[in-house]
C-alpha cells in the first residue's frame, strides 16, 4: 500500500472549478459541506466503493460513492453530526481521513439505492476535514458526472491552448520590435497580470515591466532568481543559510505542474551543471513568484511575480525565457560586441598586442582542420569552433581555422583531421598560424585525427612559408592534376615505403601501388630510392 504520509501528485491535467461542475442544471448537484468557492478545483473524476480509496486515487479527483462500502455497524445516519471529529476512529472518520491524504479533490455521493440520504456523521466527518462533499440526486448517473468533469476538462484544455498560442504570437510580434526586450516583458507581463523583470548575471534588474511589487515581494524574487542562476564563480547558495531567511522556501517547477509542492531551495539546472534552462517557483501571502535561467550561457534570469497561478503561465514564461536568451545571447551581449570591436581595430590597422584583450586574456592556440569525408561548409566549419569552444573561426575553401584560448585544450573531432599550434601570445599569432598548418599536413599524412605542434622549431620553420610553397609547386608540378598518384605518394613516403601497409590503407591493391609509384618516379624524374630526394619530396608534400 503507497505511504500516506507521502505527497499526493496531482495529474498533468488542466483543472476545473467545482463550481463549474455544480452550476450544471442538468446534474443537480448539490454541495452540503466543506469549503466552497473559485479555489476548489478537481482533475477528474473516479467512482469507488472501496472502503480505503487511498490507493486507487492519484490526487485531484473528485471520488463518488454511493456508500455500499459502509459497514451495517456504521449506520445510514451515522449519528448526530457532531460526533464526527477527527481522532475518534469511527468509519466515516477514517474514511475522510483516507480520501484527504490521497489528495482527493471532493467526494460525491449518490443517494439511492442504498441509501436515502447522506449519512450526518460522514457530513460531520468531512466539515471535519475540510472536503468538499457534494449530493448526487438519485436521476443523475455516476458516469453522468464523470462525462461532465470530462467535458469541463475538454474546455478549460481547449482555452487554455488559445491562451497560449496568443501569447506565444504577441511574445513573438514583441520579440520583433525595436527595443525587443523591454517589449517582449511589457508582453508577458500583460498576458500574465503581474511583474516581469530581466536580472543580469551579476543579479541587479536591468529591465522590467507591469505592477511594481512591494519591497517583500521583490526580495524574494531577487533570492529565488539565485536559485536557478549558474554559479561559475564563488560558492553555491547556502541552503541552510537560506532556510534562516525570512522570505519562503523556493519550489522547482515543471510544465505541467501548476501548484507544485515547496522543496528546498537547492540550485538545479545550470547551477548543478545541468545543461539548459532550469526554473523555480515561490509563494509570498497572495503573490506566486518564479524565476527562469535563460539558456544562452551568459547568466541572465526572468523573474515574474503574478497576483495568481492560471493553467498555461509556465509555458508563456517559459516562451518568453527563450525569446530572451536570443536576445540576450553572446552576439548580443559584452562578448559579442568585443568580438566586433576587435575585428573593426585589426582593420583599421591596431596591433594583435592591443586587440587581444578584447577577446580575452592569457595565451593562444590555432588550429587548422580539414573535413575527412565531407565537403567544406561554413556550417560545419561554426560546429567545430563550438565543439573546440570558440566563436572566432575563418572557414576557408579547404581549410577551417580557429583561435582557441590556450586554456581549452582541443580534443579530436568525429570526421574531423586537426592540427594545434602551441601556445602563443598575440603577437605570434602568425608563426602559430603556420605551426597549425604544419601539425594539419603531418595528421593527414599519417592518418591521425589530431597532432600537436612540438615544442622545438623542426627544418620547416627555417624555411619561409612562400618559399617553402614555391618550391613544392615546382617540384611536383609533373604531378598536377594526378591527385591519386600525389596521396599515393604522400602515404607510401608517410609509411617508410611499404607496398602492403600503403595498400592497405589507401584500400588498393599493393600491385597498384608499385605501378603508381614507379609513376610518380618516371614522371619526377628522380630515384626514389634516394633518401635525399624522398627528404625533398616529402618536405614538397607537406607545403603544397
């Protein structure tokens, strides 16, 4: 049997008022004890004659009875109202008890044929309780009922849609407007009837819209958008320091949660190193707060404060959160901007020295990559920068270069052949550039994903980047457009001429690679069996 001391879930279903459901003539129902009013609501409905629902009850529904689980012992009556009282132990009384902790909405009970009137200790039982009890007349059927709740439902879920798609329009026509992000506030805050605020990643509103809170108010939200902002620097809130607050524990929110249960106010999402956003909920007296960490990395939170909770507010919030992490994101924040002001300075002729700064401090490394079975697009060229975590990428013809910051260590890449510079600073941001070049020529000849430049400067760093290039065009001009007899010899040279490892990694027959290769000397004109001309040719090789 489930824990009753565990919290009821309530269903992922839109609710519908009570009232609604007692104000259909055509069922005649009749409410005769526990509170009343817009705030009671039900999720469905479920008939039982079990004398423990507490199993077969999910929370929310409204539970109906025609009372053929009552013990003969018990009574019709049950007694005088006033014995019912919670502590006693009587049937009705555990009953109640039972339907309560099960997170039931409201119990129905169908007079006759069973009984002919509501037994008064089962009243008594649920005024006790505070549950919602409702009269079902003998002409109106259970499954009558349930086809109402159902209907209701059908409703509330069929507004609740147009709500959201309105929303979703207006956010959308906000987002396209001149000052995007105080329209796109000025739009959820209309559409929720509350308070929308923009908080920057150091915590302080930057922008907001609606009804000012009061000052309890904005302190608890100021608190819950801590909740869920990143914590990239300096420690993690303190949640026992946060329960000696006086401002109300914060609850996690889902979608299709629209009341959830308090939790504490431990970080998830971004905070817990979770990718994507991640949001919260909180209460204080009348007005429900939440707060959501955009998605785009820099840190920024929407905080709304709403007098009241509807069915839909966390979609349209959570649409409007996505809107602002476009807007917000690096092209459009303090990065990006940078990004731009130090590509307009190269331009207008400042030094590396002085434009680094901008992009970052500390040390450099480029890397050069080439696709291994794909053509080159600039698409896939911006995929690797964010793979190696950088935006600054020149995705050229044939080969993609990218600036990495010296502090993130590029891996292989599927489908990718990399070579990496060593660490340079800005001004040897040229020489690191043909390091990269070199490390990329060495991978593809042997087959590697990745290879770093070693630390010492090799034979090619004696040679001018032009002249080392000239001098390959001219020796392996007789194998211009022969691109098969060229990599043929690049990796027969690569595997110290071997026949049958060449073959097998280039997938030919190992006669065809001593015909290609007694190809490339006939047409080189030179003896390959020379050690000084197979030096020159593979020095050619790795700069053509």
């Amino acid at each position: 049997m489930p824990d009753s001391s565990a919290p009821a879930v309530v269903p992922p279903t839109p609710p519908v008022p009570l009232a609604a459901l007692l104000a259909r003539e055509d069922l005649a129902l009749r409410q005769i004890a526990g509170p009343s009013g817009p705030g009671v609501v039900i999720h469905g409905a479920h008939t039982s004659e079990m004398s423990d629902p507490y199993p077969y009850l999910l929370g929310g529904e409204l539970l109906l009875t025609a009372g053929v689980h009552i013990p003969e012992a018990a009574g019709s009556a049950g007694g005088a109202p006033g014995r019912a009282k919670p502590g006693r132990g009587d049937y009705f009384d555990d009953y109640v008890a039972r339907i309560v902790a099960a997170g039931g909405a409201a119990l129905g009970f169908g007079v006759a044929p069973v009984h002919d009137t509501v037994p008064r200790a089962l009243i008594a039982a649920c005024e006790a309780y505070r549950l919602p009890l409702v009269e079902v007349p003998p002409q109106t059927t259970f499954s009558g009922v349930a086809r109402a709740v159902w209907q209701l439902m059908a409703q509330a879920r069929l507004a609740e849609l147009r709500r959201v798609t309105e929303a979703q329009q207006g956010l959308a026509s906000a987002a396209s407007r001149p000052d995007p992000v105080h329209a796109v506030l000025r739009q959820l805050a209309r559409r929720l009837g509350g308070r929308a605020s923009l908080y920057g990643p150091d915590g302080t509103e930057i922008a907001s819209a609606g009804r000012a809170p009061g000052d309890d108010v904005r302190t608890a939200l100021d608190r819950l958008t801590r909740v869920v902002r990143p914590v990239t620097d300096g420690p993690r809130p303190d949640p026992d320091q946060a329960d000696r607050d006086p401002v109300p524990r914060s609850r996690t929110a889902e979608p299709s949660d629209p009341d959830p249960a308090p939790t504490d106010p431990t970080p998830t999402g971004p905070a817990a190193g979770r990718s994507g956003p991640a949001s919260a909920t909180d209460a204080l007296g009348g007005t429900r707060l939440a707060a959501y960490a955009l998605g785009n990395g820099q840190g920024f939170v929407l905080g709304v404060a709403v007098p009241r909770r509807e069915a839909g507010d966390h979609t349209i919030a959570s649409v409007a959160a996505v809107l602002l992490s476009l807007l917000t994101g690096e092209q459009q924040s303090g990065t990006g901007a940078a990004r731009s002001s130090a590509l307009v300075r190269l331009l207008l002729g400042a030094a590396p020295d002085d434009v680094a700064p901008l992009l970052g401090d500390g040390r450099w490394l480029v890397v050069h990559a080439r696709p291994q079975s794909r053509a080159l697009d600039p698409v896939a060229g911006s995929a690797l920068g964010a793979a190696l975590g950088s935006a600054l990428v020149d995705a050229g013809r044939e080969v993609v270069r990218v600036l990495v910051p010296a502090g993130r260590e590029p891996a292989p890449q599927p489908g990718w052949t990399l070579g990496v510079s060593a660490p340079v600073a800005p001004h040897a941001w040229p020489s690191a550039d043909a390091q990269a070049a070199r490390a990329l020529a060495r991978a593809r000849a042997t087959r590697t994903a990745l290879v770093r430049h070693g630390g010492r400067t090799g034979l090619d760093g004696l040679v001018p980047a032009d002249e080392a290039e000239g001098f390959a065009r001219e020796l392996l001009a007789p194998l211009a457009g022969r691109p098969a007899l060229a990599d043929t010899l690049r990796t027969w040279l690569s595997l110290h001429g071997s026949w049958d490892r060449t073959a097998v990694t280039l997938g030919v027959h190992r006669n065809t690679v001593r015909q290609r290769i007694g190809r490339c000397a006939a047409l080189l004109g030179t003896d390959l069996d020379d050690p000084d001309a197979r030096m020159e040719l593979w020095f050619a090789l790795r700069h053509q």
